[in-house]
C-alpha cells in the first residue's frame, strides 16, 4: 500500500545544489503582531506605533523582523529539519526589505553542503533559505546548518561538502529600509535615552530581568511559526522525553529581554552567526547579556549599524560564556551575533 504521507527528509535525501520550494505560502496581518508581542515582552518602539514610525521616515509599522525570520523559517522545517536531531548555526543572514500587514511570504532552500558525522547515524546539512514576498522580491535570506538523522544508518556517506561562510556580514551590504531617517529619533517615547554614540565597542551590558519558559506558550508559538519538527512536539523524538523549545523562541525572548540596555537598537538587519550552545526546555528560566562587537555608519541620515553578541542563559554568571576547554558553558543557550539599527 503506497502512502501519501510525507515522512519528511533523511541525510541521504539531500545533495548539493538542490533546490526545494516549500509549501505553503502564508499572509502575515496584525494577528501575528499582537501574537509576537504577547508571546514575547517586545517594546521597540518602531515596531510598535505607527506614529513613531512615521517620525522615522517610514509610511507605517512594519512587522517586527523576527516574524520574518519566524514565518520564513517555519516553512523550511518539513523539508530541512523535520527529522533534525538539532539545529546547530545561522550565518550570512540578511534583511533586505520590511515585512507589512498584508505582504505574502513564502521560502525557498538551496543545500550548499552536507557531510555524514562519524557515527554514520546522522549527518550535517547547510542550506540557504531565501524569504520571498508576494511581488518575489527577497525579504531576507540566511545559511543555516541542521543535523539530520539518516533514514538507513548503512548507506553510502555522499562526498563531504562544507560551504565556505563568511564570519560577518559586511556592513557596506546591509540593506537599510527605503525612507530611514533617524534625525527626528523620539528618545523619550523609545523608552532609554542611549544612542550609537554612546556605546563602546567591547561594552557589556546585562538585560538585567528573566523570563521562565512555560510549556504552553512554547507550544503556542511553535505552532504559530508552523514548526512542525518532532523534536518540539512529540515527547517519544527525544530520549529524555522532553520537547526542545524551539531556537527562534529562545532567540525572540532574548532579543526582547534586550531592549532594557538596547531599546534603541530598533531594527535587526543581519545576522553574522549563531548557535544554539545548550537545549532550552520547559521551565528554564532565560535571561540575556549583550556585548558591542563593533560600529559602522550607514548612508540613511542619523541611522549608525551597531554588531551586537546577544547571549541568552537560563541563570549563569552574566558575561560568561565559555569553559577553559573552549567550550560553551552548560548555562548558555544561545549566541547570536546580529546588526541592528540605531540613531546617531
């Protein structure tokens, strides 16, 4: 009897320079706004008034970047990590145009790697996601990095490809949105009176407040982005019986815990890397520190791009990331490095 099911991708599925357009294209609306600020305590202000906005060169609010990165994502997990063990890095991501009320989003892949682990029961693929709007103009795109378990542990492993990545997005390539403008920047409705100029490369800051997991509203966001990889539903995928909370929930908590320090890093608009460092499960609480990598100014007027290392732990010492063996301390969830945009 032939099934009509789709069991999802295995290791041996993929092979580079494939291509696979992913189901099923999804118009985002103010629900998923209020959805993404009830979900998470997220402030910043140019995503939250479309006065405020306005005063910054824009016709109206855009949709936070991260229901972007959430909606894009989410529609690349039935066929790229529906059968991840977990998922390891994001690189080269870029924002190249706001999301608005109404715009229809859609995602593409191209596998640009893959390489079987040594156990031979699983394997590493990357893949660059490309979010489309409904005129099939890019809205963003990014690498990132899955382990996948094998479907036969016995097959051939393919020949290793290991994409080449850049460590940081050049910050002369980041796309600032058409209209930006900064110079009538409100500091006191944005909520902290910090701008571009007052941050040092090297400064630590720490987010201060926490915020504790709970299992339903993990599941309720989950479900919101379309995730559908077993790993966050199904308690039998994993061997502790435990469902990992999503990484892009962990990474929206922390940037909202972000905005007391950060709330004038209004928009996200690259993503360097990243890397989910230890499993986040129900009843962790998280908490976030951030640290200033570097600056650079932009052509849009008053608008400076600031290269932020966002950490998120569930109760380590803030600043702390690594052992002296190198690796991530077993506190640490998450460390994403990202440009954001902020006025002068």
């Amino acid at each position: 009897m032939r099934t009509k099911t789709n069991d999802g991708r295995f290791f041996e599925d993929y092979a580079v320079g494939q291509v696979i357009n992913h189901a099923v294209p999804r118009t985002v609306k103010m629900g998923e706004r209020a959805l993404y600020h009830m979900l998470y305590p997220a402030r910043h202000a140019l995503y939250s008034s479309d006065q405020f906005a306005q005063t910054c060169g824009l016709p109206f609010s855009p949709l936070d970047d991260m229901i972007a990165f959430h909606v894009v994502f989410g529609k690349t997990v039935p066929d790229v990590s529906l059968n991840a063990i977990a998922n390891l890095g994001y690189a080269e991501g870029r924002w190249h145009l706001p999301v608005w009320p109404g715009d229809t989003l859609r995602s593409q892949s191209e596998v640009i790697g893959v390489k079987q682990n040594s156990n031979g029961k699983s394997g590493v693929v990357w893949v660059r996601t490309t979010g489309l709007n409904q005129h099939d103009e890019t809205v963003m795109d990014y690498v990132r990095w899955v382990m996948v378990r094998k479907r036969d542990p016995g097959a051939d492993a393919p020949e290793p490809v290991v994409p080449d990545l850049a460590k940081v997005v050049a910050p002369d390539t980041l796309v600032i949105p058409r209209g930006l403008d900064f110079t009538n920047y409100d500091f006191t409705l944005a909520g902290e009176p910090h701008r571009w100029g007052d941050y040092a490369v090297g400064e630590t800051i720490d987010h201060v407040d926490g915020v504790t997991i709970e299992e339903a509203e993990h599941m309720m966001a989950t479900r919101l982005w379309q995730n559908t990889a077993k790993v966050h539903f199904d308690t039998s995928a994993r061997p502790d019986g435990s469902r990992l909370i999503y990484g892009g929930h962990v990474i929206s908590m922390a940037r909202a815990l972000s905005f007391n320090g950060l709330a004038n890093a209004q928009m996200i608009v690259g993503l360097n890397g990243g890397a989910h460092a230890n499993p986040c499960v129900s009843g962790d609480t998280v908490r976030a520190w951030s640290e200033v990598l570097d600056k650079a100014e932009t052509s849009a007027p008053g608008v400076g791009a600031i290269r932020l290392r966002l950490v998120a732990t569930k109760g380590g010492t803030p600043f702390e990331l690594r052992g002296e063996d190198g690796k991530y301390l077993p506190d640490v969830l998450l460390d994403l490095d990202y440009w954001a945009l902020m006025p002068l």
